[in-house]
C-alpha cells in the first residue's frame, strides 16, 4: 500500500517571503501522480499543483512550485511571495497510475501554514 | 458552473438514527469517492465508484454504504452511526484519466452524539 507523509504538522512564514513544505511518500509502482491541495478555513480542498512522476521537469504554477525527487519519493512545495491567503492547511496526495490506486487519492496528514504579516 | 455539491454542510445526529449525506455533481464525471477528514490523520477513502452500479471498498469502509444509480449522485449511507463516525465528510468526483484532479464537495460536518 503507498504511504503519504508530511513531516511538519505546523509552519509559519512571514509575509513576502519564501516557505517549502515538505512531503515524502512510499510506493512500488513506477508510473503514478502527485498533488498538492490546499484547505483554507472554508474547508474548500484546491488543487494547488500536480506532477507526473514520469516528467523530470518541475511544476510551476505561479508562486507554487515542486522540488520532485523521483529517487528519494521526495516532493516538496515551494511558496514564493508568500500571501495572508496563503494561510490554510496544505495537503500532499499521492494517486497511482494503474488498478486500485488509480481510484483514489492517498493523502498525508497535512501541514498547517500560517502566514504572518 | 462545475461544481459538487454535498447535502447537508452540517448535521448532528444521535447513535443508532440513520442518515443519508447526499453528493451530486454536474460535471458528468465517471469517478466519484467519499472521504473523511479527522485531524491529524488527513483524508481517508471510504468507498469510491468507477461508473454506475460499481462500487466498492476503500481504506475505512465499516460503518458506511453507498449506491450509484444514476452517475451525477453518489450518496453516503449511514445506517447505525456511532461516535467514531464523527467527522468532516468530503465527497469527490473525477473524470477516468491519470493526470485529471478530482473535484471536492464543500464538505459534511456531522456530530453523533
């Protein structure tokens, strides 16, 4: 079974300034998907980002990008410029790309980031 | 507008009174699954449905059933809640496609006391 973990239930970052959450995560398969969902206090899950583990090139989508460290089942956020909309809980989920794993999203326990100005 | 929609946003219930939380989406998408959310655990697939009549299991099913009659709804069925059951329950839908993210209901408070 694939595992999701996020090692830092907590961070903060200062306005303007650069935070990287971390994720790392537990598969045999080869070929799968990864993403990043956000949780404002709305409760609303938002798709920051998603990377395919066959493409060695980064995602970026605006201030958000991905350091994906296919060898070590790495895959950090990056939040540049940070923003007080910023602040929520941030989710890393892993689905993979054949049979079981395929219907669904394994996520971890989610990182709280809280953004001072 | 795309959207999931998830009935009710809140309910509080007592031990044993079956309930009903409905989910529907406008996107005719083939993939739908529930989940719940308890903090510090994440999110945790209960059931998932691969198409109309097709469902089964996933990690933290006890407790829990589901039906898909018709594609746009997928309802989660509670016939005997307990406590345990008290949770934020998060309904999602999908199209089939390995990079397509799934799509999130506004989420389900429910309290069993």
């Amino acid at each position: 079974a694939q595992t999701v973990t996020q090692s830092q239930p907590e961070m903060s970052v200062q306005e303007a300034e650069t935070v990287t959450l971390s994720c790392t995560y537990d598969t045999s398969e080869s070929d799968y998907y990864l993403f990043w969902y956000k949780q404002p206090p709305s409760r609303q899950m938002i798709l920051v980002i998603r990377q395919e583990a066959y493409k060695q090139q980064n995602a970026t989508e605006n201030r958000f990008s991905v350091n994906f460290q296919k060898a070590a089942k790495s895959f950090s956020l990056k939040i540049s410029d940070s923003q007080l909309g910023d602040a929520a809980m941030y989710f890393c989920a892993y689905k993979g790309g054949s049979g079981g794993s395929n219907y669904k999203l394994t996520f971890g326990k989610g990182t709280l980031l809280t953004v001072n100005p | 507008e795309a959207q999931v929609t998830q009935n009710p946003r809140y309910l509080i219930t007592v031990t044993g009174k079956k309930l009903t939380v409905t989910c529907s989406q406008n996107m005719n998408h083939e993939y739908m699954s529930w989940y719940r959310q308890d903090p510090g655990l994440g999110l945790r697939q209960i059931y998932y449905s691969m198409n109309v009549e097709v469902t089964d299991k996933g990690d933290v099913p006890e407790g829990y059933k589901v039906s898909r009659k018709e594609k746009r709804n997928f309802p989660l069925i509670l016939e005997s809640p307990s406590p345990n059951q008290t949770s934020l329950y998060f309904c999602a839908s999908s199209s089939p496609g390995d990079y397509t993210e799934a799509f999130f209901g506004q989420g389900t408070r429910l309290t069993v006391v």
